[in-house]
C-alpha cells in the first residue's frame, strides 16, 4: 500500500478498475429490472414517476422518494440503481411490482372474490349506489345494518354463479384489496371464541380478470 501511494498513476489506475467493475455490476442490476410497456414508446427520458394506460382507463404513481432511475426504452420500463447494497436492492423489485400491476390493472382489472360464511343467521348483502356500496345485515342475529362503501374506482357486485359470493373488481390493485379488507372488518366476531364462531366475509380467490 505505501509502494501505491508513492505511484498516484498506479492509484489512479486502481480506483478506476474498481469503479468500472462496480458500475458494470449495478448496471447488470438495473438492466435485470425490466417491465413490459403496453403503450410501446421509443423514448429514452428519465422520468421520476410512472403512469399506465389501458382500455380501463389510466393508473399513476410516485416514485420520487426513491433512489432509483425510472426511464422508457423500446417499449420497456427500466429501473436503474447506482451503489446500492443488498437492503436497497430489494427497492428495484417492489418498484418494478408496483410498475407491472399499473400494466396490468389498466389492461385486465384485479378482481377479489369474497364468500358470505354462516352457521345459523345468513348473512344478507345488499348493493346500493350502483355497486359503490354493499350492507349487510343480520350477521350473527345483530340488528345493526354494517355499511361498507367501496373506495375510489371500485365496484362491487354479487356473483351470478354462486351463491352467497361477492365480486370486488377494480383497476387499482391497493384499493380493490383494501376495498376487500373494509368487508372482511366490518364482520369481525367480538366477545365469543373465533374458533367456534367463524361467520363473516372471507376472501376465497384474487387474482387479474383473464380475458
């Protein structure tokens, strides 16, 4: 090391094979994070946010809290990052996640399928406001009517095929699961053994609507 330092050449040419290796294997990286771009685009801009067009209309999302290079290249979404370790690789594939279901909630829609469990007392759901809410009424013999309103871009409905099942579906996957999970909550068993009484609204299937 002090034979090194005596040379700065020998320094110069050290530090700048270490910094082409390293550049090399992260580009190697951000080349592995690759999605599918349904619009097709030729361009090759950085952008710091993407958004997703499709037949159900349009899904965007903000990425500029994250240290990551976001641009478009022959019809695909690159995701780019620079000197990052094993924790901050994980960041590459949560966003090229968030990236493919934008593609594929605007092309196909997610869907949630939820089924009415009960013992004795059945469950009756009832949709209002166009599929924007659903009631539910007599869970375990209470009187109170549970009203549950769907979130922005979801609707619900009940299914023509079986019986005692409803159908959640929407272009935004965060919102269709949490629309999901605002029925599981509201018919939660309070004060009893849940292992004993096990009514309520479980989620049975989830998945995109194939065409």
């Amino acid at each position: 090391l002090a034979q090194g330092l005596r040379d700065p050449l020998r320094v110069a040419a050290c530090l700048a094979a270490g910094l082409r290796k390293r550049c090399l294997r992260d580009e190697d990286v951000g080349a592995g994070g690759v999605d599918q771009d349904p619009e097709g685009g030729q361009d090759q801009h950085q952008v710091e946010d993407r958004r997703g067009d499709g037949k159900h209309g349009t899904l965007k999302r903000d990425f500029k809290h994250l240290p990551i290079e976001l641009y478009r290249c022959s019809g695909e979404v690159r995701a780019k990052m620079y000197f990052a370790k094993s924790k901050q690789l994980s960041m590459l594939r949560t966003v090229c996640s968030h990236i493919n279901n934008l593609f594929e909630g605007v092309e196909k829609k997610f869907q949630y399928k939820m089924r009415l469990v009960y013992a004795h007392f059945p469950i009756n759901a009832t949709i209002t406001n166009g599929g924007a809410t659903v009631e539910l009424r007599n869970f375990l013999g209470e009187k109170r009517v549970r009203v549950v309103n769907m979130l922005p871009g979801v609707r619900v409905e009940k299914s023509s095929s079986t019986k005692d099942e409803l159908v959640i579906t929407g272009t935004d996957i965060d919102l269709t699961s949490r629309s999901a999970a605002l029925i599981r909550q509201s018919c939660l068993v309070k004060h009893k053994d849940i292992r004993k009484f096990l009514d309520g609204v479980y989620v049975s299937e989830h998945g995109v609507i194939e065409d």
